[in-house]
C-alpha cells in the first residue's frame, strides 16, 4: 500500500504510515522483540521522523526499544548514515580533499581545546570546519567560551564558514538549523525518555554531525573518570570502539584517544578564564596536560591527513606552532574573521597581555588554603564542576543565560607538592560565595604525605583494526 499525500501529511495525528511494507508500529514491535532494523528500516524511520509523521509516543516507544536491546555496529552505521542525510551536507572544493579534518571530545571539566587546536592545525596547512556545541549541565560549552570574547560570532552560515575557511584555515560555529535535523528531534526526546546513555544513539549523534562537515579525517578525544560522561575506562573504550567503527564506515578516517577526567583538564575552568588558558597555551605557555593532548589529537590528525610522514614529526609540527607564534596569529585571524574587531583581536593575542582587560572578570575572588602539607593525589573534577556551575558557569536547561566570568583557578595539578597555608584554588564569583559551595570546593582536593605518581591525561589509543594500552 502506498500513501497519498494527504496520508503522509496525517501521520501524526493517528494514522500508520506505510511505505515500502513498512509502518512504524511493525518497527517499533520488531526492535522491542529483540529484531534488527535493516538500513531501509531505519531510513524509514529517520526519515518520517524529519517529516514530523512519527507521533511522540512512538518516537519515545522506538528509542527505548533500542536503549533496552541495543544496536549492533550495522544498526549503528545505518543509523549513523540515515541522520547524516537528514539534512544538508557541507560541501568543500575540491582541492581541499584530504585536508578536511577536526575533532570531538566527550567533554570533560576544563576542557578547553578546541580553542587550541584549531588554530594549531591551520597553522599547519588543513582546513577545520570546527562545529562545536554549547554547555548543559555544570561547564560551558565551546561556543559558550568563544562568546566570552567581545563580538565573536558562532553563527555562520556555510558560505561564510567557506570564506573563513579559505582566508584563514579554521572557524569555529554552531550547527545550522539543517544539518543533521534528525539528531536534534531525536536528541530532545532522549533527554526526556531516560534513552540518552544508549551507545549506538550516542554513536550516531556525535559520528553523524561530524560525517555531516564532509570530513577526510577525525579524531575522538573519550574522556572517562569523575569528571567525564563515562565512569569508567572500560565503559569509554566501548564508546570510543564504537565511534571509531562508525565513522570509519561512513567514510572518514577515525580514531580516538581514551584521556584521564579523574581531575580537571589545565588549571582554569570557566568560559572567560578558559579562554585565557587558551590563549596562554597557543603563546607556548599552557599547563603541560593541555599542550600534551592538544600535540596528540593534533599530530594524529596531520598524520591521517598525510600532512607529516611520521606520528612524532607530526607531534613536533603542532608543538612548533605554539611556539613560533602561527597558531597565535591563526587565533587572532580567526577571531577577526568571526567577528571580533580587529584591535581587541590584536590586543587579546599580543605577547604578555592582560587579557582580562577584554575578556569579562568576576567581581569578587576568594582564595582557599590549603588545610595540610604534602602532595596532591587528586582534585575532583566532578565537585570542580558542580561548584563552577552553580557559581553561574553553567546551565540546566537549554538556552539559560550563563555568566562567562565566573569559575576556578586551580593553583596546583596531580602530583605538585603543597604546603599547609598555601592557596590551592582561587574562585571567581559574583555576590557572595555561598558557604555550601565554599565546602564543596574545599572537599574537592586530596593530599597525602607520598608523592603521586602521574600517568598523563592519554591512556589508550583506539584505531579500527588496533586497540593500544
């Protein structure tokens, strides 16, 4: 039975659509028994989702049947690729081919490098079409950060994200209203169907949006630990398999990096102060930590693009911009080209600069001591968060304002010796501190009298055909 128009039009108001044999009853009745969907039927689906033909019970019904019995790799890829072509697909010249490249990151608490690396990259001869989110829960997000800056705009539309692209090498945005309209649908009703920690949904989302900027190459940055979506390393290196096996189905180079977020990443967390690290980070002189992932994501990326002939010389070439100041100019070039008048650009990315004389400051800043000497064995990244957002850093709900002065300055990292007395972070807020954040903070540090043993923020490297301890 094929529909008419008038039938198609109709399907939300009670009606099964059925096209090609298939309705979505049928579908939602042969996932929750345990079936597998085949590509058709996920196009189906995908497909009368963008239509708005799928009522919202079936839709909630449909993806808590996957949550409960899973998609396997060949659901994911279909499901990966039916979202990818829900909507537009950035299109780039052609003598670009195999230049393409960009990253993602699960997100963690201080993680701020994007801002690093693709200005890093560009320096580096490769375009990255960067298409970041915002913040929801306790940190800002990449977008939130960018909009600390006094007139930078994220919102560029494909034409103007070219032209950025040819002058400068990177731009960083958000996603337009058609790209991958499947994820935004599907997206909000996860988030209200307890469905959102599902791995094949999760792999579609984030794979999907990335195959949809015509990448040649990418590179996933899972974070596991106190601070990050995954618990547990195990639990990332699923997630992270996962993704890799997606995207490199779908056509793009793929690999990942399973990073530490057991404590914060660098010392600054907050959307201004964030940029700040950044900034000091792309002037040679970021926290170790930081540099170290951006050299890794970056040099896997140049590697893949064919751009070096070995990982290390690749390392060495990212490492090269921080210092030489192209990645500094590229950052500056890159704000200007977003809109950032080109004085406050010039004046955030001169060497020693107070930034803080453009960026937005906190009214107020208190300093905790701390209560014992020895050494740091660990910091929080869960209560570094919750204390940053509350302090307004963040936002609970979509489209909530947030303050971008607000947050933490971490005066130590894992394994630094403290003495007793000694400021180990300073908060930035507005008002007063809340004595119930107060004590959280100061609950957020670990020191004992032996010395920690650090491992670095990279603890495994995942390929298609090689998982790497």
């Amino acid at each position: 039975m094929r529909p008419n128009e008038k039938f198609e039009q109709n399907g939300r108001n009670g009606e099964h659509i059925i096209t090609n044999g298939f309705c979505m009853p049928s579908l939602i009745m042969k996932k929750r028994d345990g079936g597998k969907l085949s590509r058709h039927e996920i196009e189906y689906f995908i497909r009368h989702v963008v239509k708005g033909n799928v009522q919202d019970g079936q839709l909630g019904a449909m993806l808590m049947a996957m949550f409960i019995r899973g998609l396997d790799d060949a659901e994911t890829a279909s499901l990966t690729r039916a979202m990818t072509h829900s909507g537009d697909v950035l299109k780039w010249p052609k003598e670009w081919k195999g230049s393409i490249v960009d990253k993602h990151s699960t997100g963690g608490v201080g993680d701020k490098v994007s801002l690093v690396l693709a200005p890093a990259l560009a320096a580096c001869g490769v375009k990255v079409p960067m298409v970041s989110g915002r913040g929801l829960g306790h940190t800002g997000g990449t977008l939130d950060k960018l909009e600390s800056i006094p007139g930078f705009n994220v919102s560029l539309s494909h034409d103007d994200m070219l032209k950025v692209l040819e002058d400068v090498g990177c731009c960083i945005v958000g996603q337009t209203s058609n790209l991958v309209p499947a994820d935004k649908i599907l997206y909000a009703t996860r988030d209200v169907t307890s469905t959102t920690e599902c791995i094949g949904l999760i792999t579609s989302s984030i794979i999907s949006k990335k195959v949809a900027e015509s990448l040649d190459s990418l590179v996933l940055d899972v974070k596991f630990g106190q601070g990050a979506f995954s618990d547990t390393e195990e639990m990332a290196r699923q997630l992270a398999t996962r993704m890799v096996k997606a995207g490199n189905r779908s056509g793009v180079k793929t690999e990942a990096l399973l990073t530490d977020m057991n404590s914060p990443l660098g010392y600054m967390i907050g959307n201004a102060l964030e940029v700040a690290e950044s900034i000091d980070c792309l002037h040679g002189k970021g926290p170790k930590d930081l540099t170290e992932l951006v050299k890794q994501l970056g040099g896997r990326l140049l590697a893949s693009a064919n751009k070096a002939p070995s990982l290390e010389k690749a390392f060495s070439m990212i490492d090269k911009t921080l210092h030489d100041g192209t990645a500094i100019a590229k950052f500056a070039d890159m704000m200007k080209a977003q809109g950032v008048n080109a004085d406050v650009a010039d004046k955030l990315c001169a060497k020693d600069a107070d930034v803080f004389e453009i960026l937005p400051k906190s009214e107020h800043t208190t300093e905790l001591k701390a209560k014992t000497s020895g050494y740091v064995h660990g910091i929080d990244a869960m209560k570094c968060a919750v204390v940053s957002g509350k302090l307004g850093a963040g936002r609970t709900k979509a489209g909530e304002a947030i303050s971008p002065d607000v947050g933490l300055t971490l005066s130590v990292q894992i394994g630094d010796k403290i003495e007793e007395g000694s400021t180990w972070v300073t908060v930035h807020h507005n008002g007063e501190l809340p004595i119930v954040l107060f004590e959280k903070i100061s609950g957020a540090i670990d020191i004992k009298p032996d010395i920690k043993q650090t491992t670095g923020k990279v603890l495994g490297v995942i390929t298609e055909n090689i998982s790497e301890q």
